[in-house]
C-alpha cells in the first residue's frame, strides 16, 4: 500500500499537470475567440501555466529536507 506521503505527491503532481492543461486551454479558446494581447484569458491562463508549473517544480526539486517516516 501506498504511504500518504506518495498519495500526496501524486495528486499534487495530477492536479498541477491539470492546471498546466487549462491554462493552455483557456489561451488557445481565447486567441481562437479573437481575444487581443491583453485580454483576460490570456492573463489567466498564464497565470495558471505558472502556478501548474511551480507546484510542479516544488514536488519534483531534488534536495529537499524529508521528515523520517
């Protein structure tokens, strides 16, 4: 079985992957939509590729301090 460290990890990092994939989304719908270089889809779905990607980053960064289990 699974800890729930491992269970955490892996839907942090589905969840993440999720929001990568909205963010694309939402700026591909609003291009396609005709939306200009400063329209709101294009400020949100970066903002969500950003956010994605960092918690991404933080639970894949080697190094980090591990409590003992």
């Amino acid at each position: 079985m699974s800890t729930p460290r491992k269970v955490h990890r892996g839907t942090t990092l589905l969840l993440s992957s999720f929001m990568v994939l909205l963010g694309l989304a939402m700026i591909v719908r609003t291009l396609f939509g005709g939306g200009g270089a400063l329209a709101i889809g294009l400020l949100l779905g970066a903002l969500f590729i950003a956010a994605g990607a960092g918690r991404i980053y933080l639970a894949v960064r080697p190094g980090r301090a591990r409590r003992p289990s």
